[in-house]
C-alpha cells in the first residue's frame, strides 16, 4: 500500500498507548510520540504517495505539499509542546485525548481526497470534545455538549456537500473551488463552521475557556487551524471569504473588549487571528496564501503561549477573572515575561512573528489595491494591541495588587513556555529561515523602515489610547451575549413554551373528557335509569302503568301495520 | 526616620511609574518624527502622510472601545446568566 508511515497514525498509537502506560514509560510517549511524528512529516514527498481502493472510489490518504507539510509540522511541534506543558498536571484521558484530535488534525493535513478529510475532521470533533470535557466541572460538561452537537452539525453540513460534489462532479480529489452552488456552499459552510465564522463563532468563546488549564492549550491550535489549511485547499480566491474574515476580525476585538475572564479574551483573539487568515485565503495571491500559512503557523505558537501563560495563573490560583487577578508579575516573573512576548507576537510587534508574518497579509490586500481591506486591517492589528496585546498582561500580571502572590510555573511548563517563546522572537529576528518553508516563492521584505515605523506609530499609540481609556474598560462581573443565545435561551424558552403549552393542552383535555364522560353517564342514568330518583327520571327510566303500555304497544303496532301496508 | 516596612515592588511606585510615562511619551514623539528621516512611501498616498499611522491607530482604538462600550450596554449581562436560563445541570455527580 504504502513505504511510507502515516504520520497521523504515528500519533494515534502514541495516544492509544498513553492510557495503559504509567510512570517514565508515559512520559517518554508522550514527548516521543509527536517527535516520530515530526519526523515522519518530513519523510513524506509531494504528490500523492498512497492510494486505498474504497467501494468504486480511489482514497488518497497520504498526499504530500510544502502547505500541508508546514501545517503538519506546526501541529507535530505544537502537541509535543502541549505534552511537554501538560504531561506532568493533565490526567492521562486528557492527554490521549489532545494526542488524538491532533492525530485527527495532521489527518487532515495529508487528506488527498474528500472522504479522507471527513473521517479525519469528525475525528478532531470527536476527541476535541472529551478535550473539552476533561475540564472536570458541569459547565464544562454542558460546554463540551454544546460544543458537540456544533460541530457534528458543521460535520453533517460538510458531508452534505461532499456527497453533492462526488455525485455531481465525480471527483473526491481536494482541488480549488469557489462556491458557486449548493454542494460547494454546503462544504465551504461546514468549514467555516470549524473557523469559528459568523453567526456561530461563539462556539470557539464558550467551550475552550471551560477545559481544563491545559486542554484550553491544545484546542486553541487544531480546530480552527484546519479549517484555515481546507480553506487555502478548496477555496482559494473565494471573495466571500474577504467578508467573512474582516467580521471576524472586528468581531474577536469587540468581544474581547467586553469580557472578563482571561481565557475568554484568549478565546475571542483566535476568532480575531483566524479572521486575518480567512480574510487572506479570499485575496488569494501567492502572497495572500504565503501569509495566511505563514500567519497561521505563527499563530499557533503565540496564540498556545498565551494559553499557556494563562493556564498557570489559573494552575496556581485557580482564579481566571481579571476582576480576580493582578499584580501577579511579583512572584511569577517567568509567566510574566512569556504571557509578554506571546502577547508582543500576536500584536504584531516588530521582532515577533507576528509582526513577519501579519504584515504579508497586508502587503497582500495592498498589492491587490483593496484599500478598504488594508485600512480595516491595519485598524485590526491596533485593536490587537488593546484587547490582547495590552489588556491581557496588563488585567493579569499588574493593574492592581490583588494580593496574591502564588508560585512561578512548573519547570516542565516553564520550559514548554521557553521553547514557544522562543519562536516567536525567532521567526521574528530571522523571517528568512522560516520564509522558506511557505507554499510559495517570498518575495517580501518585513524589515523596510517606512513599514516598521508605521506599525510602531499605529501600536503604541493604541497603547496609549489603552492606558488613556482605561477607565472606560474597567471590568464588570459580566458575560456578552452572542448567537448563541438564540439556541441557549431563546430556543429553550420557545422549547419549554411549547412543552408547556402541550401539557396544558393535554390537561385540558383530559379533564374536558372526564367532565364529558360524567355528563354522559349523567345523562345516561336520567334516561335509562340507574340514576334516576322519583321526582327525576327520564322517559325510559319512569315507572309506567300497564294500561299506558298497552296503550303504546296498540299504536305503535297499528303504526307499524300502516307502514308496512302502504 | 520612619521607614514603611515592606516598600512595594520598584516597579509600581509612583517615582516609576512618572518617569515611565515620560518615557513612553518620549518614545512616542520619537515614532512620530521618525517619519521625517525615513519617509514612508505609503501605498493609497493618505496612509504616507506624517503621523498617519499614530492618528490612524489612536482613533482606531478610541472607536473600537466606544463601541464596544455601546454594544455592552445590549450585550452584557451578569456572569451566572447562562446558569440561570441553562437547563438543570444533571446532578448524578
């Protein structure tokens, strides 16, 4: 069948051994697995490399690019990061778990054909939910339910559409579309669904910040970074995708803003981060692709080194809110100073890679003349700054002294920090090492001084507007509501509405026929008597004399005589 | 001389936090005037203009937190919302 070793299975049986395995003997999987993993990646060439004969159809489940080795490999790095973080606090279900949704995600990245893409993707699905669940509490039991059913619906959306596709066109292959019909809408919808797009990205908000401290970190990297792979793999050049990524974008910074509990501003900055690269794959340049992979890798990085920051806080505190927290940049320098640079990165800094690889994707709209795209981008990358930027270090490690003074990380958590941190300064300080791994040819220069002044003057002047409107962000006990208070209130009080309303119509007839059921048995026993009194008796139920009888019985005899001689 | 027992961490002392905001404006004066030695060229001819990007950014963020602020007037809503129009968490644990 094939030479060459899956690399998504690699990771699957390292999952699957993580369970019955104790002590070093686990530990040793754990950062092995997703190492092997790693390598395989790389042994992998272009083009497809293995083919299965499946009914009448030709499944390409290993199908090798530079893209999809690049979204593989920060997958492979990412999980055996996420393992380095986790290994020693996670339970050992949770750990399988994340392994497996990853195993799923670098499925995904290999896919050749569409069935291969769906059992991969309902994989993620699948695991990424008991991720969610190992958070332990019943709100993320009732997260990870909501978070099910959304995305075994976006799966039965995608298959919808994929069977649309086999049927009408013929082809499984994974080839460049655009949506032009009702299959193609149904796949890009499925996917857009992962993406955490408009009107349902409330799912992203709602479920990741209820995992555990380190679950958050691994889901944080595969869903929506697939989605964003599928999408340069189908939809390139998709103008809707424009649209969509710019609203996303706006809408994580404006949620973002609202919220309160630290991981949940994490979590609405993946929307806002996906949103540059959906908005990128619509441009569909060379460029625009080059960046969102780029974008997308780097992402990854900063946006797990946020989650990781935030996930010692609350290790140590088991606090979450900013309302809570503060001042803690005394006694936990270390989370501190990497809480800074994953914040620095996703801003877009100079020397970060998000400031290498964010700007391509503005070069990209600006190269294509989409001055509104550039300027709303541009605007974006400040709001970056303000909601995630600033406001994440700034509610969690100063404003004011909360008067807690917990530990520093982990050594094993500290060094998973380490590493990441690391990364995002060197594909800041040295893009040109990570340039040659992009799908196209980079023919893109960060560093031009014009460039980098404009993005200094447009960053630390919102962080002045932060330190300045201060006092109009002041943080409140409260939630935001989104979308999904139409299926979570709406949809339930409409529920019980009608629920309540068959109960009382149920009710109402059941007592309907019993006051009918009386009044004909009342009825019954006045006329034939088995109620009738005296005084009250219908006309069967009387005591008639036998003269009146005979009386009857003579004319109703004569009556029937008449009848029946005419 | 009466020393406080405990002085708080150099870094949020008044002293420092002045001579950090002069600092940071400092830094921002710097950005701006940059822009005199190394002109940008700009792609749309508005976006080269000088301290565009310090303008763009600043009103950019002020927009974003008014709006924001105007949404959370319809949006917001206590934190044990959920729980309280959720249906009964199952209690078996």
């Amino acid at each position: 069948m094939t030479e060459f070793l899956p690399p998504a299975l690699i990771l699957l049986t390292g999952a699957l051994l993580i369970g019955p395995l104790r002590g070093h003997w686990r530990t040793a999987v754990v950062l092995a697995a997703p190492l092997a993993t790693l390598w395989a990646v790389w042994q992998i060439p272009d083009g497809v490399v293995a083919t299965v004969t499946f009914l009448d159809y030709q499944i390409e489940p290993l199908e090798g690019s530079p893209l999809r080795r690049l979204f593989a490999t920060i997958f492979a790095l990412m999980t055996f990061t996420g393992g380095l973080y986790a290994f020693r606090q996670a339970r050992a279900v949770e750990l399988a778990a994340a392994y497996a949704y990853a195993a799923g995600a670098i499925g995904v990245c290999f896919a050749g054909d569409l069935i291969t893409m769906f059992l991969y993707w309902e994989l993620m699905a699948l695991f990424s939910t008991l991720v969610v669940w190992c958070g332990g509490t019943p709100a993320a039991r009732a997260a990870g339910i909501r978070y099910a059913i959304m995305h075994l619906l976006g799966g039965v959306i995608l298959k919808v559409g994929i069977e649309g596709v086999v049927v009408h066109t013929g082809s499984i292959d994974i080839q460049p579309m655009l949506a032009t019909d009702f299959d193609t809408w149904m796949i890009l919808t499925g996917i857009l669904i992962n993406a955490a797009a408009p009107p349902v990205s409330a799912w992203l908000a709602d479920a990741y910040p209820e995992a555990s401290p380190t679950g958050s970190v691994f889901l944080s990297a595969f869903t929506t970074k697939t989605a964003v792979l599928a999408l340069i793999l189908l939809f390139p050049g998709e103008p809707v995708l424009i649209g969509v990524g710019l609203f996303m974008v706006m809408y994580g910074i404006i949620y973002a803003l609202l919220e309160n509990d630290a991981r949940r501003i994490l979590a609405y900055s993946i929307v806002n981060q996906v949103g540059f690269m959906v908005c990128a794959v619509g441009i569909g340049t060379q460029m625009a692709l080059n960046g969102a992979a780029a974008h997308a890798f780097a992402h990854i990085i900063y946006k797990a080194l946020l989650f990781m920051s935030a996930g010692v806080v609350i290790y140590r505190t088991g606090k979450s809110k900013c309302t809570d927290l503060g001042g803690l940049f005394r006694t936990m320098p270390v989370t501190a100073v990497c809480g800074i640079v994953g914040a620095l990165a996703i801003s877009g800094f100079p020397m970060t890679s998000g400031f290498t690889t964010k700007t391509m994707i503005s070069q990209a709209a600006a190269d294509e003349s989409l001055m509104t795209v550039y300027l709303l981008l541009a605007a974006a990358s400040a709001g970056v700054f303000l909601h995630a930027g600033i406001k994440f270090p700034w509610f969690v490690f100063f404003q004011k002294d909360s008067g807690l003074r917990p530990k520093d990380a982990p050594w094993n958590m500290a060094a998973a920090m380490g590493l990441f941190a690391a990364l995002c300064l060197l594909i800041g300080i040295f893009p040109d090492v990570f340039y040659r791994f992009l799908p196209y040819t980079v023919d893109y220069e960060p560093y031009k001084i014009g460039k980098v002044v404009f993005y200094l003057q447009l960053l630390l002047f919102s962080g002045l507007a932060f330190f300045l409107l201060l006092p109009l962000m002041r943080r409140t006990l409260t939630i935001s509501l989104d979308t999904d208070w139409l299926w979570r209130v709406m949809l339930y009080r409409a529920a019980t509405a009608v629920q309540a309303g068959l109960s009382a119509l149920g009710a109402g007839l059941h007592t309907r026929r019993l006051q009918w059921f009386a009044a004909l048995r009342d009825r019954g026993g006045y006329h034939f008597g088995a109620l009738a009194t005296r005084k009250r008796a219908g006309v069967f139920s009387r005591t008639w004399s036998i003269g009146t009888t005979g009386l009857w019985i003579a004319v109703l005899l004569t009556a029937y005589l008449l009848v029946y001689v005419i | 001389m009466t020393e406080p027992v405990e002085k708080d961490h150099w870094l949020v002392r008044p002293t420092t936090i002045r001579w950090l905001w002069l600092g940071f404006i400092a830094v921002l004066i710097l950005t701006v005037f940059a822009q005199l030695l190394f002109p940008a060229k700009g792609y749309f001819g508005v976006d080269g203009w000088l301290g565009f990007g310090a303008v763009f950014g600043f009103l950019a963020c002020l927009a974003m937190v008014l709006v924001a602020k105007g949404l959370g007037l319809f949006l917001k809503r206590d934190q044990d919302y959920y729980q309280r129009h959720d249906a009964e968490p199952p209690t078996d644990d």
